[in-house]
C-alpha cells in the first residue's frame, strides 16, 4: 500500500480504507491515478457487488 500511495500519489490512508472497506463513494482521479500506477483498467480494479443501483 505505501508503494503504490507513492507511485500513484494517492494518499496511504485512502489507499488502505479502499482495501479494508466497501466503496461507498468513489472519486476518480485517485482511482484512475491507482489504475495509471498499476497500468489496469478501472474493471480491472473494481468488483461489482450486491445492489447496483442507487437510491
């Protein structure tokens, strides 16, 4: 985690609570800075789960 904060420039802290707790919100420049550092795509990094749909 605290290589890719550095290589994404994505805060340790964010990186850590997206590996230890649902998404609730996503924000996309972190994320597609993660996907830029991992060379992934955003389906690469993501897994859909439970009810897709917003209320």
């Amino acid at each position: 985690m605290s290589k890719l904060s550095r290589l994404s420039s994505v805060n340790y802290n964010t990186i850590h609570r997206w590996a230890h707790q649902p998404l609730l919100r996503m924000d996309a420049d972190p994320l597609f800075r993660v996907c830029r550092a991992l060379e992934c795509t955003l389906d690469e990094l993501i897994e859909w789960t439970g009810d897709e749909t917003l209320s």
